[in-house]
C-alpha cells in the first residue's frame, strides 16, 4: 500500500484549484448568445419609403411584406401596397391590400376609396370589352343596370357618367347652319369612337 508524500498531495491541490480557475474563467467569459427579435416596423417602412421613392416598388413592396408578416394586426404595411398597386393600375392587387387593411380596421376611408374606385375602373374596363363583344345581354345586363342605378343613387346623379357641360360662349355665338350640321355629324363619330361601356345602362 502507497501514501502520497505531503509534497505530491500539494501538488495535486494546486493542480486542482489551477483547473477549477480555468473552468470558472472559460465560464465567465463565454456569454450566452441572444437570438436576434425581428426588425422595429419604424424601421421597416422607413427602408420600404426609401426603396419606393428610389423607384424601386418592388424591393418596397417586399419590405412592406415582411413588417406586415412580423407585425400581423398592424394595418400600415398594407394602405402602401394598396396605395402603390393602385397608383400601378394593379387593381385587382390594391384591392386585396386594401381587404387586409380593412380586416384591422373596418372603418378606413383610403382602404374604402381604393376597393371603390379600383373596382368600377376593373368594372369599366370589362364592360367595355363585352360591349365590344355584344356579349353584354340577358342577366348580366339586368345586373349591370341594378348595379349602375345603386352607383347612380350613392353618387347623387340622375346618370353613371354625368356629360361635360357645354361651353357657355359656344352656346351665344350663332353658327351657320352647314358648320353646324358638319360638327354635329363630327361629334357623332367621335362619341360612338368613345362610347362610355356605362352609357347603355343609364
């Protein structure tokens, strides 16, 4: 059987203490490293402006995109893209901004405006190219009327699509009669050239 000398058992101590600093040390100095929270939306839209008026929608369209999939009951990230898709004549993407918009705040006017307006000019240009086709008959015309007089009474006109008013000195000064019946036949041409697709369902 063996003893360790003092002068070994000594040694070991100090070994053992020199060990213990070592681990306390390594210890301290390694800090726990703290997952990143996602960006503020301050500065996600303020990013998302900058792309925009650089010229650059789609990079601020991206940017807005993610404020609204960090921040999901915040309503601002969405009256831009609606703004920046209608201004686009990207209707038909304004107005599902614009529904999001109005999920978080059913009584916003711009959300409200751009569905209104985004959707008679989506109404407008399919009217159009179905008057063009004469496929405007039947139920969807009786439909079409029913809407354009609900359009008619919230707008307070006796017609969709009020015509200009004439020109108050054109109406003083007397023509002959030939110039008139020329411009008459020339203004005739040109309004069926623009036919308004609402005219019929006044």
């Amino acid at each position: 059987m063996t003893f360790c000398t003092p002068a070994l058992s000594g040694s070991f101590k100090r070994l053992g203490a020199a060990a213990s600093l070592a681990l306390l040390l390594g210890a301290c100095s390694s800090t726990p490293t703290v997952p990143a929270g996602p960006p503020k939306l301050d500065e996600l839209l303020s990013q998302a402006s900058q792309a925009a008026a650089s010229g650059n929608k789609e990079q601020a369209v991206t940017l807005w995109k993610q404020g609204a999939a960090a921040y999901p009951a915040e309503k601002a990230p969405w009256t831009h893209i609606a703004q920046t898709r209608f201004e686009a004549g990207q209707y038909g993407d304004a107005i599902q901004a614009a529904l999001e918009v109005l999920v978080r705040d059913p009584n916003d006017k711009l959300a409200n405006s751009i569905i209104a307006i985004s959707g008679l000019r989506l109404s407008t240009r399919a009217l159009g190219d179905l008057s063009r086709q004469n496929n405007l008959s039947g139920s969807l015309k009786t439909e079409s009327q029913e809407l354009a007089k609900l359009l008619r009474e919230n707008l307070g006109e006796t017609v969709l699509v009020p015509p200009p008013a004439p020109n108050v000195r054109e109406r003083e000064r007397p023509e002959p009669p030939a110039r008139t019946a020329k411009k008459r036949s020339k203004a005739g041409k040109t309004a069926s050239a623009n036919a308004n697709p609402f005219e019929g369902l006044n």
